[in-house]
C-alpha cells in the first residue's frame, strides 16, 4: 500500500520555489503563502530546488550555492515557519542541470556513498520532510531504486518520496529519465508517495485531457498523480491561462473523484499576482480543489 499521506482524500496543491532572489539581488520570501492567506493557505507541501550533486562530492549546491552559505539563512528560517504551521517541505534533488543522478547512479557502492553524504547531511540539517526525486537525465533502475532505499532506510517510512517525471514518461513514451516508471511503480511503488507529472515544456498540454486520460488507462492512481502547470509564461513552454487550467481542474476532478492534485512551477512570478503577489496562485488553486 501507498503511504497514507498519498491517499487524501484532499487533492494537493504544490509550490515549486527555485528563484529564491529576485533580478537586483533582493529575496523573495515565502512567507506571504501564510500571512496574506485569507480563506486557506494556498498550499499543502512546499519544494525547495534545486539541489546538486557536483563532480567535487563535498561541493553539494542549492542553485549556485552551498545550502547552508549566509545567502540562504532567511530561507531556512522560513522553512521552519512552514514545517510549524504542519506544511511539508521537501528538497527537489536534480531538475534540469544535469549530473547529480548520473553520480548517485555508481556502479561501486563507495562511489555512490561519496555522493550520497552530502545530500543526506543536508536533509538532516534541515530537517526536510521529503525528498523530490526530478530525474532529467539517464538513470538506471538500479540506481534509483538504490536511492530511494537508502533514503527510506536513513529517514524512515514518514520520509516523503516524490518523483517528477515528464507526462511522457507515465504514457509508454520517450522521455528523460532512462528507466521504466511502470516497473519503478510496481517494485517500490509502497515507497513513492505520488508523482509530480509536467505538463509542460513540449512533454504535455493538461487541457487536451487525453494526456492526462492515457496515464489513468495505463493503471496509474489517480491520487498518486499531481499534475504540474507553468505559473507565468515566462517559465517555459506551455502556459495555460489561468481561466483555462481552472476549467480543466474543476473537470479533471469530476472525471476523477480521487485526482491527486496541482503543483505549479514557479513560485516567484507566479500569476495572477506576477511577482509582486505570487502567492495568489496558490490561493486561487486551493479555492479550486476545495470548492469542485
């Protein structure tokens, strides 16, 4: 069985936060998703990216710099905010700059543990909740299936594992990752909380519902799949206006009473408040999966 935080009943609604300073140097703090709430929080878990594993192995990176560099300090502290009010945070390890997985993805066990230190270290410092597994790069099965046993053994059952395939991946497609998500799914599927599924960047458009339909036809569990949406157009390819991506919502989860939620990539432009009121995004998709 799935671990039960994969089974509420509730669908989620997932901020991705990378941008952590704006273009002149000043922080975007995350902290307005709790003070300017006015109905509801605006999401259920937070994922902090991105995290790197770097040719050196003590030189992990979150962004450019070390985790725990003066520069992220605030960040860290808000976090904590975040994990009081009982909101999960968890670290998104790898995204679209390459190499971390192709390390942790050693064929000797004393490579992999190089690798591997510095990213569990950081987990502990920071007391994450959870671990997002964005594998754009080729990876054995193997290799993952390692990493998410050694994650689960070091932290526990109540540790979170999320993945962050390409929509692609979950309908029998080409897509980044290099290993079979159906037969990741079958051997440590009790292990993967859901999956955060990107319909964007060419990989998928969740208005055409036929995407998102063919992953169910395939057995996937609607309440394992999150889908994931761009928050400003200038995030990549495949924006969805915001009236638009409301009404496939509201019509995605009454086709499918257990669908598993929304995450949007990212948080710092998000619309409709741009980056003076991005957590308005998250207020406004809250008030669709409570409300449908």
């Amino acid at each position: 069985m799935p671990p039960a935080e994969s089974l509420t009943p509730n669908p989620r609604v997932i901020c991705y936060h990378q941008t952590h300073f704006d273009r002149q140097g000043e922080y975007v703090s995350i902290l307005p998703i709790l003070t300017e709430a006015s109905d509801f929080v605006g999401v259920t878990h937070l994922i902090i990216a991105a995290i790197h594993l770097n040719e050196v192995p003590e030189q992990i990176t979150l962004n450019n710099d070390p985790p725990d560099a003066p520069k992220n300090a605030q960040l860290w502290e808000e976090v904590k905010v975040f994990q009081d009010v009982g909101i999960k945070v968890l670290g998104m390890l790898g995204g679209a700059a390459q190499g971390s997985f192709r390390r942790l993805d050693q064929i000797e066990q004393a490579d992999f543990e190089a690798y591997y230190k510095p990213l569990k270290q950081m987990v502990q410092t920071h007391n994450l909740d959870g671990m997002d597994l964005d594998v754009e790069e080729e990876m054995s099965l193997a290799g993952i299936i390692r990493l998410i046993d050694r994650l689960k053994s070091d932290f526990g059952d109540s540790f979170l594992i999320t993945m962050s395939p390409v929509a692609s991946a979950l309908q029998g497609r080409p897509h980044l990752s290099g290993f079979d998500y159906e037969a990741l799914e079958v051997m440590r599927g009790a292990s993967i909380a859901w999956y955060h599924v990107q319909f964007y960047n060419n990989w998928g458009y969740l208005p055409d519902i036929m995407g998102y339909d063919t992953i169910q036809s395939r057995g996937w569990q609607a309440e394992k799949i999150v889908v994931g949406v761009l928050t400003n157009p200038g995030n990549g390819a495949g924006w969805i206006p915001l009236e638009e991506l409301k009404e496939t919502v509201a019509a995605l989860m009454q086709l499918y009473p257990r669908f598993g939620g929304i995450f949007g990539w990212e948080y710092f432009n998000s619309l409709p408040g741009g980056c003076e009121r991005p957590w308005e995004w998250g207020e406004v998709m809250m008030g669709i999966v409570r409300n449908s």
